[in-house]
C-alpha cells in the first residue's frame, strides 16, 4: 500500500516523514535515494547517522565511509570513527563471495554449462550492484548476456542494464535498450511495468511531458511498487507531467476519470485536491498547494533536476486554460487567481502569449483576443488566387505569341551544341 510519507501540519507546511519514504524502497534504491535526500535536507546529523545505518545493513562500504566523513565534516561536535573492524570483516565476507562464484563459474566452463555461467555471471552484477559498484555490476550483466539462449534471457539481460543506467542516470543508454526491449514479445505484467517505467523517466529526463505523463497512467495500478520507483513518486511524477502538458480535457479523461490512476490518487488527498483544484479553475489553490510541496519535491532524485521546468509549464499552462474562454480578461482579477502582481502578470503574459493573437492592453489592464474574420480571410485567399491566375495567363499569353511568331530552334543544334545559322532560325517579322 502506497505510505502517507507527506503530511500538512497546522501551519500549512507540509511535512516528510523520512522512514515512512525510505521505507518504501530496499537496497541500493533506498541507500541512493537516502543519500540525495540527505544532502539537500537540513536535519544533517540525523540523517546521515541514518544514512551510516543503512549502509551498514546494505554492506556497502562505499557509502559508508562517505557518509561518515561527511557527518564528520558538517556536524564535527556531533562526528563518529569509522568502524573498521565491520569494514574488515565486511571487504573480507564479500571477497570470499566474490571468489565463490568466480570459482563456480570456472567449473562451469569446464562442463561448458552455459545456462549457470549465465546466472553466476548475473548473480555477480547482482553482488555489485547491491555493494554500488555500479561499474563492476555493468561488466558483469554484460557477460551474462554471451551466454543466453533465450529471449527471457535477453529481456533479463535489457532490464539489468536499464536499471543500472538509471541509478547512473545514463537516459540515452536506456532510451536504447528500452527500444530493444520493447520489440521483445513479454506477458509478464511485472516486467512491462519495469520497461515502461524506465519508458516513462526517460521521456520525463527529456522533457517529453505529455508522453511521459500518458506511459506512466498506462503502466497498471496493481503493479506499481518497484525497486526504483515507489507508488508515491510516481504518482507525483504523472501528476506533474499531466499538469505540465495535458489539456483541461485530457486532465479529466486520463487522470481524474481513470479508474487505474484513481485508486492511488485517492490515498494521497494531498495530491487529489491539487489536481482537482487546477480542473475546477481555482489555480491559486493548485499553485499554492504546489508550492508547499516544492521543497519536498527537490528531494527526489529523478525529479529534482527538471522540478523548476515543470513548475514553469504549469504555471504557463494554467493561465493559457484561464484566458482561453474569454475575448477579454480583466489582468487584475488575473493577477490574483495567480498570486502576482498585475505587473509581473504583464511580463509574464508578454513571454508567454506575444505574437499569438492576443493583445495586452496595459493602459486599460486588459487582455485581449484577436478575433478571427472568416470574410477577410476568404477575401485574402481569392486575392492571392486571382494574383496567381494573372502571372500565369501573363506567361501563356507570351508562350504563343512566341510560337506565333515562328522563333524556334530546332533539336538538332541544341543536341549539337552550335552556333545556330540564320537558316536554321526562323524569326517572325511581327516578334
């Protein structure tokens, strides 16, 4: 069940409950995740003893010696040593694994296994992974895919290295083996959902919006949970994405009308008053709402980097949606269905609405549509039609009286590439 990670106090602010967030995702998802957040967060010390525990649990030394001298370098009154016995015995316990397998797969070759030197080759990306040796973990999925047989295995092969491209936030590679994958016929609903969400942060990495948002509202409620993206932030992601792009209408029929999306939307009041809000013209209150949950947002790792473009195209899209019924807007009202002053509306409007049929009337403070004349415009086209018929009467009108004339040179000397003769010529005495 999708957690209620985000609250409202009393206040108006809205509040992240840190384990109920974390706790929706394990492994090296949750230690990536927990790293990002606690780098822009302001509770440093509590969250890097967090962060140090984590990775304790994951094995992961890498992000537990970083996390130890960062809490060291910004809390020193409140610093730790690093355990060093846990990092002896841990580099020692994940040697020995590491020779396990490579040892397995020794044998494997001998007896020319293909089918366990595959799995002992992912089982060993696996191990890397889990460790954040993203690099190792590659390698290792890499070599798997040489002894696959089947299109399982391929498909297996395609998701590992999607995953790992996306912790690495490579999007061109995953945009490639998600093409790859998607030609790769899979009932599996598990596995469509795996290919579609990384189908989805693709296009919102590249800021294809409308596309995004309808790949994540196609991907079924009943498997939403994954490793990488939790119920909670995708929710978030498709409601932003849909706010971003969608029209009024493709609001109400994708998202507040679809049964798959509303099953989790409305868990999330927060998020369900938002996008009613921004349907029902009240865009002060969806853009308030927003803003209260900004700070939170910014905390996301895929979505922190593109959170001030989104932000901007809904802005852009709510005042395109709150114009579009009228030939003339009053820009004070306007102003304050938007949180702004009439000036700042002004230039924002300027940016936005110049040169598209829209007048913007300072002096009056009003905005203006351009109304469209279907006479004038028939007026136009025949004029430009009348003005094309003329240059080609004009142009018939020459050709014969040229061949009137008798001015023709014949085939022969054009072939030739001669000076032609007087004989050859024929010139009309009225040319």
């Amino acid at each position: 069940d999708v957690m209620e990670a985000m609250d409202v106090d009393g206040s108006g602010a809205i509040c992240m409950d840190l384990d109920s967030y974390i706790s929706q995702y394990t492994g090296n998802c949750r230690l990536q995740r927990l790293k990002y957040y606690v780098d822009f967060s302001q509770a440093k010390s509590q969250n890097y003893r967090l962060l140090i525990q984590t990775a304790l649990e994951c094995k992961n030394m890498i992000m537990y010696t970083d996390a130890v001298e960062a809490l060291n370098n910004t809390c020193p009154s409140e610093g730790m040593a690093v355990n060093v016995e846990w990092i002896t015995q841990t580099s020692k316990y994940l040697l020995n694994k590491v020779d396990r397998l490579e040892q397995d797969i020794k044998g494997y070759q001998v007896t020319q296994d293909k089918e366990n030197i595959r799995r002992a080759y992912q089982t060993l990306g696996d191990h890397y992974h889990d460790c954040g040796d993203l690099s190792n973990a590659l390698k290792f999925y890499q070599k798997s895919r040489d002894y696959g047989s089947t299109v399982t295995h391929t498909l297996e092969f395609l998701l590992n290295y999607i995953k790992v491209n996306v912790y690495h936030q490579q999007w061109r590679s995953v945009k490639i083996h998600v093409e790859k994958a998607e030609h790769i016929d899979e009932t599996d609903p598990k596995l469509v959902r795996r290919i579609m969400l990384a189908k989805g942060l693709t296009e919102m990495s590249q800021e294809n919006y409308e596309r995004a948002a309808r790949t994540f509202l196609d991907i079924p409620c009943d498997t939403w949970n994954d490793e990488i993206v939790s119920p909670l932030s995708l929710l978030i992601y498709t409601t932003l994405c849909a706010l971003a792009s969608f029209k009024r209408s493709d609001l109400q029929k994708l998202v507040i009308e679809s049964n798959n999306f509303r099953q989790y939307l409305d868990m999330q009041p927060t998020i369900r008053n938002c996008i009613m809000a921004f349907f029902n013209r009240r865009y002060n209150v969806g853009l308030n709402t927003l803003d209260l949950l900004k700070r939170e947002f910014r905390l996301d790792l895929f979505l922190s980097p593109r959170l001030d473009a989104l932000y901007s195209l809904i802005r852009s899209e709510s005042m395109k949606q709150y114009f579009a019924p009228y030939l003339y807007c009053d820009m004070v009202r306007m102003a304050g269905a938007f949180n702004t002053t009439v000036g700042e509306l002004e230039v924002e409007l300027m940016e936005l609405v110049g040169g598209q049929g829209v007048i913007i009337d300072s002096y009056n403070r009003t905005l203006v549509a351009v109304e469209s004349c279907p006479k004038g415009e028939v007026k136009r086209n025949v004029l430009e039609l009348c003005d094309t018929l003329k240059y080609k009467t004009q142009e018939l009108i020459v050709r014969t009286a040229i061949l009137k004339a008798g001015l023709v040179v014949s085939s022969d000397v054009l072939a030739s590439d001669e000076k032609p003769s007087t004989s050859q010529v024929k010139i009309g005495s009225n040319v």
